[in-house]
C-alpha cells in the first residue's frame, strides 16, 4: 500500500501518477474487502475523477466518459458516482455541486475540502477537531447532528506562489 498523500505537496508540483495509482489500488482493495466488484465503468469514472486535484462535475465526466463509451447515458455517471461515494473513493463538494477523488479512502477521515477558486483544484485536509468541538456545541444545545460540510474556497500555496499567471493542473 502506498502512503498516504499530504495536502502540502499535492499543492505543489508533484509526481501525479502516484496519486491516481494510489486512488486505483486504494479501490481494488476496498472492493475486495467488501466483497463488490470495481466494474469497468466505476474504475474509469474514478480514472477521469482522478486526472488531477480538479473538481468535476457530473456532466463533465459524461462528456468525458463518452470518447469511450458513446452511448453512455447520465445514469451510468450517477450509478458510478453513488457507487463511488459510498465506498469513500470520492467525495461530493457541495459548494461547487462537483467531486474529487479522495487520496486516504483506506483510513476513517474526517476532512475539511479547501478549494481554491483560481486553479480550481481541491484537496482535502483533516478536520477531526473542528468536527468534534462543532458536534459537542451542537449537543449542547440538545441538537442531534448527523452531517457535517466543510469546504472552504480560497487561493492554494501554488497560486499564491506564482500569481495570476499559473492555469497549470497537476
Ligand atoms: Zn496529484
Ligand atoms: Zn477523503
Ligand atoms: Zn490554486
């Protein structure tokens, strides 16, 4: 199993192929363990999620998905997708109504999403604290909460670095 892939050095340059690579391993192994199977069509939607640190939307990956597979239909996107989630191989970013492929799917995590909006990349970061102390302020006022969004949109380490110039995706 390869190592878990920090947000720090996502931001930077890096060798992307680890992070797909780590992405497809991650969901053969979850697969097995549960006994499903990583069709085709869930391992390619989950390939083109993971392409870069983009989010991409539904619509986006059937495009994509149909220089493949031309016939394919908004429901194969969205069964794969729910597939996907559920598994904890992507996550939805309700902000941008747009997933990313998730990078530590083999450990329990409870993330925060940083997207920033001039490069549009995304990456997830531990948030457990802020979760605990949001859920016991929550119970304090006798509240029961069962979902959490996190996701907060700003300008990542590469962009600041290198100013308006930088479209790159990695
Ligand atoms: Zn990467
Ligand atoms: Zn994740
Ligand atoms: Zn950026």
């Amino acid at each position: 199993m390869t190592q878990n892939i920090d947000s720090k050095t996502l931001q930077g340059q890096h060798h992307h192929r680890d992070c797909i690579d780590h992405a497809l391993q991650t969901a053969e192994q979850i697969c097995l363990k549960k006994g499903v199977r990583l069709t085709a069509i869930r391992k390619s939607v989950l390939e083109l999620i993971c392409a870069n640190h983009k989010a991409i939307g539904a619509y986006e990956l059937l495009d994509l998905f149909r220089a493949q597979d031309p016939k394919a239909k908004p429901v194969t996107i969205y069964r794969a997708l729910d597939f996907l989630m559920e598994a904890g191989l992507v996550h939805k970013i309700e902000s941008l109504n747009a997933f990313i492929g998730c990078l530590q799917a083999e450990t329990q995590h409870k993330s925060a999403i940083l997207i920033c909006d001039q490069c549009k990349n995304a990456y997830e970061i531990d948030a457990s604290p802020v979760y605990e102390s949001l859920f016991s302020l929550s119970e304090e006022v006798q509240f029961k909460p069962q979902c959490l969004t996190l996701e907060l949109h700003g300008l990542c380490a590469n962009c600041r670095k290198t100013g308006v110039q930088n479209n790159q995706s990695f």
